[in-house]
C-alpha cells in the first residue's frame, strides 16, 4: 500500500468514524501526513490541548486505524498543544 492510498484509507475512517466521535465532544483532527505506514494526526477544537489528547490518540485513534489497515504502524500526534 502505497502512502497515497494509505492516507485515502485512513482519511475515510477520519470522516465517516472519528469525526462524529470527536465532534461530540466539540473537537475534531485532521491528517496532516502518512509517511512510510507512520500517520501523523493534529488534533483541533476541545480536542487541541484536552488533558485527554493523547489517550484519545493513541487508544482510540491509532487503536481503530491499526484495526482496519494493518499497515498502519502508528499514530503520532502532530498538534500544536501549547498554542491551545
């Protein structure tokens, strides 16, 4: 799996799984690279800075991703959290 294809996976997960989730709690992330099976994810809204950011990250997150493409190796958080 390529990167391209790769990133249009997880991508699709983001929108129709993760996002509702996220939104729920007035937050969302977007995707901003996959590089070499490595996702890199920033955080936004309630979720920018949330004491919870990286359990959401890494246990919900990185956890659905790894479930549904195999390839993924993991989930980084790419957020900016001091400027929250």
């Amino acid at each position: 799996m390529t990167d391209q294809e790769m990133l249009d996976a997880v991508n699709k997960i983001m929108k129709e799984e993760v996002a509702p989730a996220l939104a729920s709690h007035g937050g969302g992330a977007t995707v901003s690279k996959v590089e070499d099976g490595v996702v890199y994810v920033e955080l936004e809204g309630g979720c920018k800075g949330c004491p919870g950011a990286r359990m959401t990250m890494k246990n919900g997150i990185e956890g659905l991703l790894k479930e549904r493409i195999p390839e993924v190796k993991e989930v980084v958080d790419d957020t900016d959290h001091l400027s929250a």
